[in-house]
C-alpha cells in the first residue's frame, strides 16, 4: 500500500488459519491498521491480492466484504450514538435477517421480531440494563462491549478486532478477553492489540510489523525471544 | 413486546435520552391529531390562501428535513427539486390542460427523476462538498430555466388554471382547494413519518450516526443514501407542485437559491431532525413574511436576527427545545 510515495505496508505475506486466534502486533506506525484497511477493503492496495476462503476480494466493495462473514471492528469505538443499545445490535441482524432493508414504506414494528435476540447478545456482553438508553451515553469500556455484540450479531466467519481493549480499564480488560475467547469458538480472529499480556494469553498466533514489514511471525514464546522483535519494540520506545 | 422487562429495571439511566419507544409513539399520535383538528379549524380563522402557501412550504421543509436531519445529508440544491416540479406542474396543467392530479403527478416524478440524477452525482462526495454538488446543479437548473422556452423565462408561467379535480370537482374555491391541499399536506406528512419509522429509517439513521460502521456490518450507504435523496427530492416536488396550483403560478423564485436557502432556515428555526420542527418552521417564517410585508427589505434583515438568535439560544430549534425539555423525540 503506498500512501502518496510513502511505503505504508509492503511486501506483507499475512496468512490468518481458519479456527485460530491470530494477533498483529508491532510499535506505533508499523502498518497494522492499514493492513486491517486493506483486508476490509476501506483501502485498495497498490498492488498484491487479498484471499479469504480461497476467493480473490482484492477489488469487492467493503460492504461486500461484510457480507462475506468478514467483519471489522474499529479502533476509536464505532457505536451508533442515536441510537439505543438494543438497537445497535438490532441493525446488525436486521443486515444479517433482513438483508437490505430498502422497505420505507412498512412500519419498524416488524423489527420486533429481533428483540428477543438483540436482548440475548445484549446480555452476553453485560449491558442488559442499558438496553433502552443511546449509545452515546456509556462509558468508554462499554461501548467497546456494545461494539463487539454488535459484530457478533452478523455471526461473522472471520473477525478482525482493532486494538480492542485500547483505552481499557484492568476489569474491562478481563472481561473482554474473556469474551473474544468465548466468540473465538467456530471463528477466526485477527486482532491487533497492544496490551502483550492479552496477546500472549489469547493468540496462537502472533505475526510482529514494523516499518510495514513482517518482522517475526510463529508463537508467543518464539516472538517474544526474537532479538529483531526486541530491538524494534525498545527501539521504538516500547517496553 | 420483548423489552419492556428489560426496560423496566434498566430505570437509572432510561430517562437522559431520547430513545424511541411505545411513549413516544403515543405521544406523535397525540400530536398527529392535534394537527389534523388544527388542518381542519384554521380555515376559520386565517386566510385560506395563507394557510396553503404555510402547508406547501411546510411539505417542502418536511421533505428537506428527511434528508438533513434522518439521511445527515446538506442539500443547497432543493429548490431545483422543488421549482422543476413547479414548472412541469404549471406547464402541464395550462399547455397540456390535464386534471390537476394528473399535473401534480407529473412535476412530482419530474422532481424523483431530477434527483436521481442529481441524488447519483452528489452522494459520490461528503460533507460540505456534497452540499456544493448540490448548489451548483441547482444552479444550472436556473439558468436553464432562464434560458428555456417553456419556463417563460421571467414571466414564469403565469394563469395557470386550477381545473377541475379528476375532471369533476371545481377547485376555484380556495376553500375547495384547501381541502385538497390539507389532504396532500396531510398525507405526505404521514408517508415521512412512516419512512423514518421503517426498517430503513433505522439504517437511515444508523448511517447518519456512524457511517464507516454501518458498512463494516455490510450496508451498502450509498444505495441507502441515494434512496433517501430521491425520496426527499420527490416529496419536495409534491410539495412545488401543489404550489403552481395554488397560486397558479411558477416562476423563476421557486428555482432561485434564495429558496434554497429559505428551507434550510425554515428548518433549522423549527429543529433540524425532529419530525414536526419543520412544519413549524415553516409557518413562523411564512407568517414573518406575509406580516411583516410592511417593512419591506427590512424582513431580510428581521429573518436573519431570528436566525441568529435560534441557533444561539436554541440550536435545536423550536421544536427540538420542546423534546429536549419533554425528554422525548419529536
């Protein structure tokens, strides 16, 4: 991916394996994001192909890739404000129930039918007594928790969390990893996260960025001991 | 219904917000009847003619809200919507001399037509470029409405007459027509209500909140975008038609950018995304206009010290003041 001349990921052969936990790490500027960019499509590579289940998505629309059980989270929390709670996770299964909804002329009454489950994803992720107020007005920790009910509410294949418990506080923090390992089951994940103790607990996989490059990639104890990875990480700043 | 348990001991914080529920329903019931018994009462006590012009720009500032206030969309353009059905309505019913609902539903579809071009072209951009898009097809639709033959360039198309409703029912009497304006007042206000309770108000509402998310869960925004302008495009030739039946006349006013801007005022004064602001909006500036005639040019300036002083001391409009104070949506 080049960004006006400037090199901002290159060369990345990234292989994510069906069923596994996979995290992205690497210091600030490495190229995470932008790979999450390119493989949810909100960015065309310069060139390269992108697969997923075998198929080339290289030139699909983001929301096609969607779709595709490919989902996305986002880095500063992506939540609804307007709109309640329930509702959040509501239009993600009236996406996934409904398909489009281009029927303006019928009443939102025939969206009840999805309460019961919107209720249920509510509940998983703790905020059942929140249900009825908008999104705007909860705190940091559990908007991060509405967006991953919201997600899981497409039953993705594939899940692709951007620093999920960036900005997280410790109880938070348990209780999310808990969580991605619940939803982990039957499911891919690639995460991108910072906090390396959540990294070396959750991931079977750890693929290290740095200067849009793949610096190390195996296990938690491999990478960890890699001296490259060690440079980089003090190098940059990084403890 | 399933929530209401929950929404029962979620009571600690249930109250800040605004969030749809069966209240609110029952309250725009409330308010649905209250302005239907005004529809039917203010004849008695304002001019009807008056009253006609409040409703078509009310239906025109309803139409414009659809797009700003649920799709998140600034349109300087609506008036090329607006106009255009005005001119094929006019020229319809004088020319062609068909019925008036025949002449109505021709400028209509003129405006769903226009907008799906414009709507294609403008939604490619975002924000104020956006916005610019549109100012500037509305203005080549003036000019080509200078230019035109069949727009009478600054005579406009003047002596358009009312006819008679399918053919039968002489609409002559303001009275007559009032009844048939309330009516299409009426319904169009219902058929917005309507759009922006359905299924796809919700993911109207979920894109002008947060659009890259609304893709990442696989909504295809500009689809549902483009939706939304033509309908908005639509309702706002409904709305200039009956206007050139009204008053029997369209002209190069109703294609100006000056009413372009006259809706985003009227909305704004009213409350930009609540469902009945616009109406209001509507009738105060109206009402300014027609009372304050006396002062000539001053209306301009006594317009615009309104404005000021809504988005300063109410930036959610009349209307948006009242839910906020109420703490429900309106």
């Amino acid at each position: 991916m080049e960004f006006k001349g400037f090199r901002a990921v290159n060369g990345v052969a990234l292989q994510v394996k069906r069923g596994t936990i996979h995290a992205l790490i690497g210091p600030n500027g490495a190229g995470k994001t932008t790979c999450f960019n390119l493989l949810t499509k909100f960015l065309t590579p310069t060139a390269g192909t992108i697969r997923y289940n075998g198929r080339d998505i290289t030139r699909m629309k983001p929301a096609d890739v969607a779709r595709l059980g490919l989902v996305r989270s986002f880095q500063i929390s992506a939540v609804f404000p307007h709109l309640t709670v329930k509702e959040n996770v509501r239009i993600a299964l009236q996406r996934r129930k409904r398909g489009d909804s281009f029927d303006f002329w019928r009443s939102e009454t025939v969206l009840r039918q999805l309460n019961d489950e919107a209720l249920a994803l509510v509940e998983a992720v703790g905020l059942t007594s929140f249900s009825d107020i908008p999104a705007v007005e909860l705190s940091y920790g559990r908007k991060r928790a509405l967006e991953i009910a919201t997600t899981l509410a497409l039953e993705p294949e594939m899940l692709l969390l951007d620093e999920p418990m960036a900005g997280m506080g410790h109880e938070d923090v348990d209780r999310t990893a808990a969580l991605i390992r619940r939803v982990s089951q039957n499911r891919t994940i690639l995460m991108v996260e910072h906090n390396l103790s959540v990294v070396a607990s959750l991931s079977d996989r750890i693929t290290v960025l740095a200067r849009g490059q793949v610096l190390a990639e195996g296990d938690y104890a491999t990478v960890s001991k890699d001296p490259r990875v060690i440079e980089a990480y003090i190098g940059a700043g990084h403890g | 219904m399933a929530h209401s348990a929950a929404a029962a001991d979620a009571a600690p914080i249930a109250t800040t917000g605004l969030p749809e529920s069966r209240d609110a329903r029952a309250l725009h019931r409330r308010v649905f009847i209250g302005i239907a018994v005004m529809l039917v009462v203010l004849p008695f006590v304002l001019y009807p003619v008056f009253l006609m012009k409040v409703l078509c720009f009310a239906l025109f500032a309803l139409a414009f809200n659809l797009l700003l206030g649920y799709g998140g969309l600034l349109s300087f353009g609506h008036a090329a919507y607006f106009g255009m059905a005005s001119y094929l309505c006019a020229y319809a019913a004088k020319t062609w001399g068909v019925t008036p609902e025949i002449a109505v539903v021709i400028g209509t579809v003129t405006a769903a037509l226009l907008g799906l071009v414009f709507g294609a072209l403008a939604i490619r951009r975002q924000g104020i470029y956006f916005s610019m898009i549109t100012l500037a097809l509305a203005q080549m639709v003036f000019f080509f409405s200078l230019q035109a033959k069949f727009t009478g360039g600054e005579d406009g198309i003047q002596a358009v007459p009312r006819g008679h409703l399918f053919g039968v029912i002489s609409l002559a009497d303001d009275r007559v027509l009032y009844v048939l304006v309330a009516v299409i007042f009426f319904a169009g206000l219902a058929l917005i209500y309507r759009i922006i309770h359905s299924p796809f108000g919700q993911v109207l509402k979920a894109i002008r909140d947060n659009e890259p998310r609304a893709i990442s869960l696989g909504y295809r925004a500009n689809q549902y975008k483009l939706a939304v302008f033509v309908l908005s495009a639509t309702l706002a030739g409904l709305a200039g038609s009956t206007k050139a039946i009204v008053f029997q006349l369209a002209s190069l006013t109703d294609v100006h950018w000056s009413m372009s801007g006259e809706v985003v005022l009227m909305t704004l004064v009213g409350g930009m995304g609540t469902v009945f602001g616009p109406i209001l909006g509507a009738f105060v500036i109206i009402a300014m206009e027609n009372y304050l005639a006396q002062f000539g040019a001053w209306v301009t300036i006594i317009q615009g010290v309104v404005f000021v002083v809504c988005v300063l001391l109410f930036r959610e409009g009349i209307v948006g003041l009242f839910a906020r104070l109420l703490k429900k949506p309106l």
